[in-house]
C-alpha cells in the first residue's frame, strides 16, 4: 500500500507495515537513530572487544544511509542518539558499570580511546552516517533515549507525535526506546533492516514483540516501505 491522504492542513502518507498502516505526516515525524557508534560497529570498539560479531550491525548501514537520505530529502527532521558517558564516569552507575562482569568495561583504554566515554573516538558516531549540521545529537547514559536526556523537550517543542525508529541495538537500545516513547504518547515505527543485533534471534524477538498484541509497542516495516510512501508526503 502507498496511499497519500490529503487533508486540510498537511498530508498523510500510509506505510505498508505489520501489524496494520502506519500512517505518518512529515511535520510531525522524525528519524529516531540509535547508537550508530564505531564502539558499535567497528572492530576495535566494545562490541568487538565483548567479542561480537560487529558484521551483524554493519548490514544496517546501507539501508539506513537511503533512508536518511529521503527522510532529509522529503524534508523530515533527523535525530541521532549516542550511548556514552561523562569522562569521570559520575553519570555511570555501579551496577552498569559491573553489569556482565567482564574483563572490557565501560571507561578502560581500547584501540579508539576510552570506551563508551564522551569526547572519544569510539564514541562517535560511524562516519558512513555522519549527523549533518543542525540535526540533534542527544548523549544518553542509559539504555533508552528519553533516560536522562532532553529528548522529549525537543520532540515536545517540535510537536512531534510519531517516530521511525532505526539503529542498534534491535533488542537493547531500540527496544528500550520504543518501550519509552509508547508509554509517553508516541507511534513508534521500527524499520527492520535499519535495526540491527549481535544476536540475530533476539532480533526477530525483538520485532515480533513490538508488532504483538496490535502493535502492543508501535509497528515494523522494512525500509522499502517507508521508501515507497514518503514521495507521496
Ligand atoms: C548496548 C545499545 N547494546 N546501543 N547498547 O549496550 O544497544
């Protein structure tokens, strides 16, 4: 389905997703992306460090860079987030900081600086996606981007309802994410090949539990969908 409904003030575009249409209007959307950090994606990084398969999360990045391409295109607002922390780590819990008890934690030296550490190489987000100048860049401390952060004032101020959500990880940060939006009022869209995991099973369980229940936290589409509806809006 790419059907376009006009109304008296803006137009409405139907993204062909399960479990039903997501139907969005430009002013009020914009691009959620999660986390797209070289610690992420990068061999070197704390993914890779943790020794995960870094390849898993690099699939996202073609389709994702089409997808910002027409979001900017059409007009729609990108946001990125980034995980990370203050250099002295006084935003850093003791119980995330222990969490896995493994020998790499957030804070040590790795191969691009000090790990999930603000200001640090592997902090930044992959070039490929590089944020353009005027696109929100919010520093989250915790899983989910409204945690400590400023994300709902911008979004509030913007009067955004409806988010597309894409990044990494599928069932960690995105999901913690979409969960967070869903109870503040938001439709969340999560775009399936722009999301990605360490661990391809918690990813399908990841999306399936989004779509549950009529959409229990919001609706899943591939890319190509969004790709199809928005020259219509
Ligand atoms: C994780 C994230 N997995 N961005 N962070 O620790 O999903």
């Amino acid at each position: 389905m790419n059907q376009a409904v006009a109304t008296a003030t803006t137009t409405a575009v139907a993204v062909d997703a399960e479990p039903y249409p997501y139907i969005l209007r430009l002013q009020s959307t914009v691009l959620l992306v999660i986390d797209m950090q070289r610690d992420f994606l990068e061999t070197g990084g704390f993914g890779d460090a943790l020794g995960n398969d870094v390849s898993l999360l690099r699939a996202t990045i073609d389709p994702m860079r089409a997808v910002m391409a027409a979001a900017r295109a059409a007009g729609m607002t990108v946001i990125h987030t980034r995980e990370g922390h203050r250099p002295d780590l006084s935003d850093l819990s003791a119980a995330k900081y222990r969490r896995g008890n493994f020998p790499t934690r957030i804070g040590d030296r790795g191969p691009m600086g000090r790990i999930l550490v603000r200001g640090e190489a592997g902090h930044d987000i992959i070039a490929e996606l590089a944020p353009i100048p005027g696109e929100p860049v919010i520093d989250k401390p915790g899983k989910g981007a409204f945690y400590a952060t400023d994300l709902e004032a911008i979004l509030s101020s913007r009067g955004i309802t409806h988010l597309i959500v894409c990044g990494v990880t599928t069932e960690v940060c995105v999901h913690t994410t979409v969960r967070e939006a869903n109870d503040r009022g938001f439709d969340c869209l999560v775009l399936s090949d722009c999301t990605g995991s360490y661990f391809p099973e918690l990813h399908e369980a990841a999306l399936a539990m989004i779509k549950a229940q009529g959409g229990i936290f919001g609706w899943v589409a591939p890319s190509s969908a969004l790709l199809e509806a928005l020259p219509a809006a």
